[in-house]
C-alpha cells in the first residue's frame, strides 16, 4: 500500500511537473496570482495583463492585443477572476511541488540558441528590494528585475526576459567570436603571404645586386687587364731603347775587336812608318756610353703607380662605403617604418593590411624603375640601341654570343633585374609589326619556337599584344581582346604583393587597359616582343 501510493503521488506529482506551463503567466514568468481569461483563451495575472495594457505605447485605434498570439480585441475586453483557474493553481501551489525555473521551461522553445543544462541546480536568484525572483533584465539599467520592479522602478523601461537576454548575449557573442576568429585567419594568410613576399622581394635584390657587383667588378677587372697592359707596354718601350743600345754597344765591341787584331799585326812589323800610318786609323772610343736612367723607369712603374693605384683603391673605398652607408640608412628606415615593434598597436584587421592603389599618373610615377634591356636575353635578330634601352628587329642576324638565356626562336628580349614589390615602367613602341609588353618568371624557356617559350602564351608569363588595329591580354591558354586602343605609350603596374599586373594607355591619360590578378610564386621580370620592322623603347622618366 506505502509502495502504491508513493507511486501515485510520484504519478500526480510528475503530471503537475509537465503541465507547469499551464499554471504560468507569461508576461511575469511567475505562477499565476488572480488568473484571468481574455477572449483568446490566454490566461495571465490580473495585474500583469492589466498593466501590459495600460503602459507602454498607445494602443492603435483603441486596440488591445494578446502578449502571446497578438490577437486584437476592441474594445477594451473585461477583466474578472477566472475562478477554476484559481482553484487549480491553489491546489497547484498547495501540492508542495516546486516551481520550475524559467530558463528550463523555456530551453525547448527555440530561441536560437540552446543554453547547456547544468550538472548541478541553480540557485534563484532573489530580488534585493523585493525578495522575489530575479526573471527579467533591464536593458536601461544592465541589471536583474523581478515582477514587482517591473511595476515599480523599471516601469517604462526596455525589459525582457533573463533567459531571452541571456540568448540574445550569448548569440552576439557567439558572432563576434566567429567574426574575431575569421579575422584572426585572414591576419595569419596575410602574414604568411607577408612572409613569402619579402623572401622574394629580397631574392629580386639580391639578383639586382649581383647584377650591379658583378658590373662593377667586370669594370674593375677591366681595369685591372688596362693598367697591366700599360705596364707591359711601358716595359717593351724600356726594352725597346735598352736593346737598341746593346745593338749598339755590339756594333762597337765588333770595330774594338777588329782594331785590336790590327793593332797586333801591325805591332809585329818592324816597318816603323808603316806602323805610325796605320795606327792613325784604328779606333777605341774612350767616352763611355750613356746608360739609361734606371732609376726612373722603376719610379715610373712602381711609385707613380702604386700612388695612382692606392688612390684609387682608397677612392672606391670611400665611395663605396658612403653607398653601402646610404642604402643601408634607407634599409633601416624602411624597416622601422614597416615593422611593427611592441609599442605599435596592431589591429586585428586584415583590410588596414592593404595600401590604396595609386590613381593618377604621378602617384604611379612614384614607383617608377629605371630598366634596361639584358644583351644576353635578346634574341639574334634584335638590335639594341640607346644605352641598351631600346630594341629593333632587323632582317638579318645580329653577331651576339652563344648564351643560355638567350631567346632563340621568338624576337624577344628581357631585362636585368627581377621585379618583386611596387613597380612602374613605361615603354613607347612604333611600327607595323607591333609589340608586346609584360612580365615573366627567369624559369620561362628561352629555346625553340613553342608556346613555353613565347611571351603570354604559357603558365610562367603574361603580355598585352599591341598593334594599330587591335589589344589583346594573354596569359597560359587564355586571350582577351581588349576593346579601348592601346595607345603607342603604355605604362605597366606591377604590385607584386597584391597579385596586381595593371596596363595602361598613358597617351589617353592613365586609361586602363587590363588588369589581373595573380599569384607570382617568385620575382618577376619585364619582356619584351618586337615586331619585324618595329621598335621599342624603354621611356626615361
């Protein structure tokens, strides 16, 4: 018998539990105190429906609507004690059960985002002024209310319930920590493409530095075989003169000689006459013969020299040391300028990581370089001229050494130094034949007659072909026309970070041709193809 009615009660004490929700005002989140009906079927507390109605803003037109199902009702619907509900929540109240918390009547409803159960209960909180549970917030004042605050103090103010507050937080959160996150990811691509890109914006200086050293100790070395060869021919003109004096000297030594025999045979006659007639024209020279200045010769080749020499090493010394100074300042500045160190605020941000492209002709100028064309890249029927700044086709073939960078097929010509940053150039092209203008990677092939091999027509290149009638952008497999004329004067952008090759009509006022981006996986270099008959030319700024 105490087992079977432990079980009903545990019976009627679990249906009360799931039917709860019946005994709740939705407006307080409280046990219904005074229930009423409205014509909808909702019921609520006397006083919540009533102050619902009262506050807030003016009902339209005289209406009142349901908080739940916001059905309307005009006019203003009476409000009296819905007796059996009252009884039951009494009966409710008295059974002992206690009230479930709001947040776990609520957790099923869908509100976006489900809050975790506890493993151990929480506490209610209690309303400091009013001893009563803490089931609503107050946007205004950041703070916890209970029923009688929302009739009271916080009367007027932007109120909701905890838990939907709670969500509403935890949703906003949740969005700003994925938002953080992705920023974070895309800071990191950045940084990583960061680090990428300043491996090969050193890789094309260390190139153009071993260009511009491996120059000058070409002229050096020049140098070196012209100062060697004005010692030796200083030295065959001293041998020269010393020689002709030995030829001289031996001529001489020979009419001694034949003096002396005739001396002897004359002093064997016993002809005294005789004897003093012949000794009239035998002849020993007695002045000695000048001898060359010793002396100065090694003075010469030694002093004079080696004082030329050292001034001119101490000379280098100095300017080049003033150089290295000068590069290594504007190094360290650069640097200072674009690293952050620990008192530099760094924001999460990946789109301040982007500088503003340049728009008008002299923002572009800023990051003009000064090229020159490599004799060693141009193919054996281009003909370069003006200080290896401007390239022609002829007809016949010009007499240019084996080389392996050379082009051996397609007319076309490269210049020295890799590109790896900011860069600008210009060039003017003339003629029937037409040009193409663009950039390609050292690796491209330079032998045969294919596509490898041609300017934009392979994966490690791209140009813009120009011509009087048409302009065409080609990369790998890909062309595209491009209907605005190319002009006869066309600038070439290059960011190199970004992945941006920009080309434009300088003639029709920094009118864009075409731009693409790309991501160069190393240093690329400026190229060139020229058209039987026509020329091209790097413009000077």
């Amino acid at each position: 018998m105490a087992a079977g009615a432990m079980t009903a009660a545990a019976a009627t004490t679990s249906t009360i539990s799931v039917e709860q929700d019946q005994f709740t005002c939705s407006v307080c989140l409280e046990v219904l105190r005074d229930p009423v009906t409205i014509p909808c079927g909702h019921s609520y507390c006397l006083s919540c429906i009533d102050d619902y109605w009262s506050r807030g803003k003016p009902q339209k037109a005289a209406q009142y609507s349901c908080p739940q199902c916001r059905l309307e009702f005009k006019p203003k619907p009476l409000l009296n004690r819905n007796t059996v509900l009252g009884e039951l929540v009494e009966k409710f109240l008295q059974s002992g059960v206690q009230e479930q918390p709001a947040e776990e009547r609520l957790r099923g409803r869908g509100h976006g985002v489900v809050v975790a159960p506890k493993s151990s209960v929480v506490r209610e909180q209690l309303c400091a002024h009013h001893q009563k549970p803490v089931k609503s917030y107050c946007r205004a004042d950041h703070q916890g209310v209970c029923s009688r605050c929302l009739k009271g103090q916080h009367k007027n103010h932007d109120t909701v319930r905890l838990l939907d507050e709670r969500v509403a937080q935890q949703k906003k959160l949740h969005e700003a920590s994925l938002k953080c996150t992705q920023n974070m990811k895309d800071v990191e691509k950045e940084l990583r493409y960061v680090v990428k890109y300043i491996k090969h914006a050193t890789e094309a200086a260390e190139e153009d530095s071993d260009r511009v050293f491996s120059k000058l100790l070409r002229a050096i070395e020049k140098q070196r075989c012209d100062v060697k060869e004005a010692l030796r021919a200083r030295e065959r003109a001293a041998l020269a003169q010393t020689e002709l004096l030995l030829e001289k000297l031996e001529r001489e030594a020979a009419e001694v000689r034949r003096s002396e025999a005739e001396l002897e045979k004359v002093c064997r006659s016993d002809d005294h006459l005789h004897f003093l007639q012949k000794c009239r024209s035998l002849h020993f020279p007695s002045k000695r013969m000048q001898m060359p200045n010793t002396d100065t010769f090694p003075y010469l080749m030694y002093k004079t020299m080696r004082t030329g020499l050292a001034e001119l090493r101490d000379g280098l010394d100095e300017s080049l040391q003033r150089e290295f100074n000068r590069i290594s300042d504007k190094v360290t500045s650069l640097k200072e300028t674009s690293v952050p160190n620990e008192k530099t605020k760094v924001t999460i941000d990946a789109h301040i990581l982007y500088n503003s492209e340049p728009k008008t002709r002299e923002e572009f100028l800023h990051y003009y370089q000064d090229l020159t064309l490599d004799a060693n890249t141009a193919n054996s029927y281009l003909s370069l001229s003006e200080g290896h700044r401007a390239a022609t086709t002829r007809s016949e073939a010009q007499p240019y050494p084996e080389h392996p960078e050379r082009f051996s097929s397609w007319a076309q010509v490269l210049c020295r130094a890799g590109m790896a940053g900011r860069c600008y150039w210009e060039v003017a092209w003339a003629g029937k034949g037409g040009a193409s203008v663009g950039v390609c990677y050292r690796s491209m092939s330079r032998s045969g007659g294919g596509s490898d091999s041609k300017l934009g027509h392979n994966a490690k290149s791209w140009s813009l072909d120009c011509s009087d009638g048409a302009c065409a952008f080609r990369h790998d497999k890909h062309s595209l026309g491009v209907s605005a004329p190319c002009g006869n004067r066309v600038g070439v952008f290059l960011d190199f970070r970004a992945g941006i090759l920009a080309f434009y009509n300088v003639s029709a006022g920094m009118l864009l041709l075409h731009s693409v981006h790309a991501a160069f996986s190393q240093p690329v270099i400026p190229g060139f193809w020229v058209g039987l008959g026509s020329t091209l030319k790097i413009c000077s700024l």
